[in-house]
C-alpha cells in the first residue's frame, strides 16, 4: 500500500462518520461510539477534512507521545496507553480536559486550557482508535524509548536565527522584488506568533533574535500571485544557532491538462434503499505553475472540481473552502493547487437503491491511479472490469469486499461501475453489520503506519499556514 493510499484510507472513515445515513453511523464502518454518546457530535461534522485523524494525530504528537510514546506504548516518563474499551467517550474527554491524578500519585496534565474543543475531541477519538489497535494486537504495548525533550524549564529561551532564500520553481522567472517574509512559530495549540521581513534583491531573508522553542514548529509563508506559499515546517536547536527555511514561489498560469487525480477511495454502504458513497480524490499538479481561475466578475475563484454522480444527490459536510455549483452537481475547491503539494477533496452522495445502482461519474481531470472501492454490506458485489475484487477486509468476524485497480482516464471521460445485490438491513443484520467496537479501516491505519498521520499533521499545518493571508 502506497503512502498516498494510505492517507485517503486515513481520512475516509472521518468523512463517512460525519454523514452517515437517517442516523445509522455504524453502516459506514467508522468508529462507533459508546452506548452513550452520538457519534455526529464526536467526529466534528463541521471539521475540515482529516480534522478527526490527522488533527488527532498532531495533538498526540506533540502533547501525548512523550508519556504514552507516539505507539501508545508508554516512555520512561510516562505510562503506556491504557484500555479505553470500558470508558465513555464523555469520560475519556473529561480526562484529556481536566487531568488525573493516579493512586500512586502520578499525573496527567490538564490540557483544558490549552487545546480548543476540536482539537481536545480529535485527540479523545485518536486515543481510543489506538487503544483498539493495541487491544487487537496490532500496535505493540512494549515502552518506546524515550526522546529527549527540551522544555523551558531548563532555563530562558535561546534567541537564535532564521534564514532562507527565495526561489522561483517556474522556468524562465525571477525573483519579485521587495517580496514580503512571515516567519510564524506555531505551538501545539495553533497559536501562531509572527515576525515579518522584507527580502533583498537576491531573494535571501534574514530573521534575528527569534526565540528558540522546542516546544514549536517554524515555518515561513510568502503571497504571490494567487497562492500562499509555504516552507518546511522544522522544529529548532534549543540551543540556539541558525534555522533554514528555504521557500520556492510559483507563477500562475499552469493549464486544465497538468492536473491529474492520482488516487481515490470510496466507501459504499446501503440502509432502507438509499446508497450512500463517500469518496476521498488526491489531485497533483505535473506542472510548474499554480493552478487557479479567478472569476471574471472578482468572486472567488476555483482550482480543482469534482462531479457528483448522475442521480446522485450531495449529502455530509463540506470544506469551507469548497464552492457548490448552481444545481449542486459540482463541488469546486476554491484554493489554488500549488505544484508539488497534492490536495485531498472529498465528497458525500447519496442515490436511490433498489438491488442494483449504477455510479456514473464525469471527470474534470485526468485520473491517472489506484482506485479503492470498500462495499460494507456482506450481500453486495461491485461490477467492473477494471475494478475486479481484491482481497476483503476482516476484522471481528465482520467481512468488507474491496474492489480497485490502477486506472488511467482521461479528462472527459466517466469513472463507472455498479452495484448489485440485496441489501439487508445493517442495523439488525449481526451478519452484515460491523461488530460493536470494530473500525476496520482504522484497524489497517494503525497497524501500517502511524507515521502516515505525522506526515497528515504537517500538511494539514501546511494548509493552516496558507490560508492566514
């Protein structure tokens, strides 16, 4: 499984959770909640995509690993993980907010005042999906070894120095002059302190007496054209010393026919005749330029699109970012697509299901790559032929057929398949439906990679970054 896979698998039962079909969250196989609480309320419905996995997995990192270690299996400092399986989702939240304290005298910080309520639910549904990895097996409860972690509790911060150069990645330009510079440390809250600068001619840029905290995360962001862009995001040397933030611009300009989906996943399910499919795209541009077209009349502009289905009708949340079109067949990401930094889109539809549903669905842009299909009923099969059936997903005697290949679309043309069969009922079929406590999908993220949702967090605090212009 590519990395790019991965991450789409990654997000895919967020998305899915926050739909859902007349109240029946368990049908699209997310994670299922406690008797007690809602699922909706949970998972964030209004969360941007991959709020849930990879905003949890950013707040792990950098408030939980170095305790419970970034594999929930306990550092020298702190304890392992422990089973959440037994405790309410309303419990696990009320111990991230407000602490514990153990018999033996140990503690866990609060961090009430220091998370928002997005992230304090992120990292409640990221603990939990983790305790069930490490309950089935599949993550390892041996202690980590502990990373050294410098806190300021050592002594005042170090100033130090950022440098950087300016590039233009687009052939045949040059540098702008008096180009503008913003330094941001961001901490592990979100909080953003900023520092401006103006580049010299040759496009180098200097930052001095910039506090040294290795409790933040330093990136510099630069506006040209239609885009922000965004340099590495690198912790610092407590000890002080120089940091390089390279940043490399764009022109705008790149046509339709350098941008190409090079991966999607779906998940299918059905419940009382309805089909619900939710669907995560990757988009990559091949080109040198920013791909972006403003409005004529100065609207907003759009970047990359994707159609919902023929007979399909949106359902779920949408993305701030995203435009709908007139007559709700088009959903529009209305931020440029920068080269060299894919853009995840996702979309929720819904279409009448009566034993057979054919999905036939326009593409703006060439589809070069794999193509995953999770069909949650047992009793339904997916017709294609270049989407045969590949091994299924098994996790607690609940089975999920999953169908893909590699496929290579052009613009213009239709991603088609069917589905087929009788759906039995998956809030009273045990057979069907999956068993209280499973997240398959979940179970497969962890088991192969948390190091994916590390990855997620820094593109996430990439986009974050781009859109405070």
């Amino acid at each position: 499984m590519t990395l790019k896979r991965l991450i789409l698998l990654l997000v895919l039962p967020a998305l899915a959770a926050c739909s859902g079909l007349a109240g029946e969250p368990r049908i699209v196989a997310t994670l299922p909640p406690s008797a007690t609480e809602p699922a909706a309320s949970d998972l964030g419905a209004d969360a941007e995509i991959a709020a849930v996995m990879t905003l949890g997995g950013e707040v792990w990192s950098e408030n939980c690993a170095r305790c419970h270690g970034a594999m929930g299996g306990g550092t020298e400092e702190g304890a392992p993980l422990p089973d959440l399986s037994d405790r309410s989702d309303a419990q696990i939240l009320a111990a991230i907010t407000n602490g514990l304290r153990t018999g033996d005298g140990k503690e866990m910080p609060a961090f009430g005042e220091t998370l928002n309520d997005e992230q304090l639910n992120a990292a409640m549904t990221y603990a939990r999906m983790m305790s069930r990895a490490i309950a089935q097996g599949m993550v390892g409860s041996e202690p980590e070894p502990d990373a050294p972690v410098s806190t300021a509790e050592v002594g005042p911060l170090v100033a130090g120095v950022v440098t950087g150069a300016i590039s233009n990645g687009t052939a045949g330009s040059t540098i702008p002059t008096g180009q503008q510079v913003i330094l941001h440390s961001i901490d592990s809250a979100g909080n953003d302190e900023t520092m401006e600068t103006t580049a010299n001619a040759d496009g180098t840029f200097r930052f001095e007496g910039v506090p040294f905290d290795p409790a933040r995360e330093y990136a510099v962001t630069a506006e040209y054209g239609s885009a922000t862009f965004v340099s590495a995001i690198l912790p610092v040397d407590p000890t002080g010393g120089e940091l390089s933030l390279p940043i490399t611009l764009y022109e705008s300009g790149a046509e339709a026919g350098a941008v190409v989906i090079d991966a999607m996943t779906a998940q299918i399910a059905v419940q009382d005749n309805v089909m619900e499919v939710t669907q995560i795209f990757s988009f990559s541009n091949t080109s040198d330029r920013v791909f972006f077209s403003a409005d004529a009349e100065g609207a907003t502009g759009t970047s990359i699109s994707i159609h919902v289905p023929q007979g399909a009708t949106l359902a779920g949340s949408f993305s701030a970012s995203y435009r709908i079109s007139d007559d709700s067949s088009i959903v529009y990401e209305t931020r440029p697509l920068i080269p060299g930094q894919p853009r995840i889109m996702h979309l929720t539809y819904q279409m009448p299901y009566t034993n057979t549903a054919s999905v036939i669905q326009p593409l703006d842009f060439a589809l070069e790559g794999e193509v995953d299909v999770i069909v949650v009923n047992s009793t339904l099969t997916l017709a294609s032929e270049s989407l045969p059936e590949r091994e299924p997903m098994s996790f607690n005697g609940t089975t999920m057929a999953t169908y893909g290949g590699t496929l290579s679309l052009p613009a213009g043309s239709n991603l088609s398949y069917r589905i087929d069969g009788e759906a039995v009922s998956l809030s009273s079929s045990a057979e069907s439906a999956p068993a209280a406590g499973a997240n398959p999908l979940a179970y497969i993220l962890i088991g192969t990679g948390v190091a994916a949702l590390a990855l997620a967090g820094v593109l996430t605090l990439r986009e974050r970054l781009a859109k405070r212009r």
